[in-house]
C-alpha cells in the first residue's frame, strides 16, 4: 500500500481508503450483515488500509464502524466523518456542530476524529456555512477532538468543482482537506482546484473516481450526447459501441481497474475512497491501487479527451 500526505498535516493515510457511504451504506442498503461488515473492514485493515470514511447521513454507518473497529488500535487508523450543516433545507441553529462531534464520537467510540468535515456545501451557501460554523470548527479542532477540518463537495449539484475553488480562493490557509469527485469523466478539478489545492497545501480526498457515467451504457452515452451537443468534450474519436476499450490492455483488467488507478495518479489526490461493502470489489480495488499507473500515452489520452469532462455522476 501507498501512502500520501494529507495535505500539509503531514499526516499519512493510505492511497486507498474505506467509505460508509455510496449505494451500499456499509451494508446497510446491500444485505451484509456486522459479520460481514468485520470480515470488510479486516481485510481492509490487513491489506494497510488506514483510513475510514463515514457521516452522520449514512444511515447507522458511524455506529455500525465504531462497532466494528472496537478494540482495534486507535492509532492504528483515521477516522473521517462529516456533519450536515443543513436539515430539510434548513440551516441548523449556531452551536450545532459541538453537539454533532459529540454524538459522532459517542457512536465511532472514540475520543476525537481524525478528519471533520461540512458535508455537500452547496453553491451559494458556503458563505453561510463559514459565517455561521467556521469559528466553531476551529474551536474544535484547537481542543483536540478534531485534528484535521474541511468540507466536501456536492458533486451532482456542483460537478465542476465551483465551492472547492471558492473554499480554496477564501480559506486556503484553514482548511486541511476537501472531498471531491475526480476521475476519467470528471476531470475539471485539475483545472483550477487541484493546483491551488496543492500551494495551499490543502489534501484532496477523492470520493468518487468510479460513478455510473463510467460503468453503465445508458448513463455513459446520456453523458456522451450531451456533451456533443454542447462541444466541451470531443468524443468523436472513440469507438461508440465500446468507447474506453483500448483501456483493457497492458495488466488492466477492466474500465473500473484503469477508473481507480487514473483517479490516484494526479499527485494533489491524497487518497481514493471506494464506498463497497463486497469483499472481492475492495481486494479487485485494492489490485488497481496497488497496480502500476496508467501507461503514459493512455494517460495523455484520457487527458486529451476528458480534460473539460464534468459529469455530474
């Protein structure tokens, strides 16, 4: 396993981490049962996976992890975790996010959390968000219950990345990381984002290099049209019938294997999550983590033809 910065914190979390959130919920909405959700998190463990990803909005999946990773070594891993600053479409009332570090500690079982983040701001709301919450975040990362601060990105609201620039642009020097989506058909954050997120030195926490754009035909080609109708991306020099297939060559086992491994490349990227809670989904990501980069050209390619690329999903 590799292992990068989180930003300027110095703090080392494996190239690949775990999330609790994405389709499954860790289990919650797939059928796997606490015993499976030991035997995933296990194998994470045992293959130098060190970091957790989890929210107050994913169902019971700070609990379920607490569960599962009592009795294992406190600093042994880092625990990520976001508060929603928004219920219903209402802002919660100032002093909120005390009480919800609190209730995230009492349900994960422990004394502070690694990584404390704002979850999904949405465009025209960060103002309010740092207005209102900022100072309190602060507080708690000076008391020790919260190590590193940041907010995530509401990637099917926002897929070209316009609140992490704004958070990068007025708070650079605050935030420690920022969750976004980056991948093959979602590029845009290499734009303005991540270069700004690396003289920040602020950690790119990337949630979703593999969506359904990438994976399913009927969302791929949606995805396709529109962007021959608008002309942002040229798509016209790829096969339509089998249009990322000269990716499956070289050791690449798939167009998911090469999703994983073009989405750790970009060095402000400091770890990819992958939201499965199917053992032999995590050790098949595991293998694209581990395995060589992309080949050069194949890279420049995907580059060449995605670099405007922002699907929203």
């Amino acid at each position: 396993m590799q292992y990068r910065a989180l930003g300027r914190s110095g703090i080392e979390a494996s190239l690949l981490s775990l999330g609790t959130g994405g389709a499954s919920q860790f289990g919650q909405k797939s059928g796997v049962d606490d015993a499976g959700r030991r035997q995933l998190v296990s194998a994470a463990l045992d293959n130098g996976i060190n970091l957790f990803d989890t929210a107050e909005a994913y169902g019971r999946s700070e609990e379920l992890l607490g569960n599962v990773l009592e009795g294992v070594a406190r600093d042994s891993y880092l625990l990520a975790t976001k508060w929603s600053h928004k219920v219903d479409g209402e802002f919660r009332p100032e002093g909120g996010l005390t009480a919800g570090v609190e209730r995230s500690l009492r349900l994960l079982k422990t004394d502070h959390v690694d990584v404390m983040q704002f979850h999904g701001i949405l465009p025209g709301d960060y103002e309010t968000v740092t207005d209102r919450y900022l100072d309190e975040m602060i507080g708690l990362k000076n008391s020790g219950k919260v190590r590193l601060i940041g907010f995530t990105q509401m990637m099917t609201i926002d897929p070209k990345a316009t609140v992490p620039l704004q958070g990068l642009r007025e708070h650079g020097d605050i935030w420690d990381v920022i969750m976004l989506k980056y991948g093959i058909m979602n590029q845009w954050p290499a734009k303005e984002v991540f270069p700004l997120a690396q003289e920040k030195g602020v950690g790119i926490m990337n949630m979703a290099p593999i969506r359904q754009t990438l994976t399913r035909d009927e969302d791929r080609e949606r995805m396709f049209e529109a962007w021959r109708e608008d002309g942002s991306v040229d798509v016209a020099s790829l096969d339509p019938c089998d249009p990322f297939g000269w990716l499956v060559r070289d050791g690449v086992e798939s167009v998911i294997d090469a999703g994983y491994r073009f989405g750790a490349m970009h060095p402000a990227v400091s770890t990819v999550i992958t939201g499965t809670a199917n053992v032999e989904h995590l050790q098949a990501n595991l293998r694209s983590i581990n395995a060589d980069p992309l080949g050069e050209a194949d890279h420049a390619r995907l580059v060449e033809i995605f670099g405007n690329s922002a699907a929203p999903n």
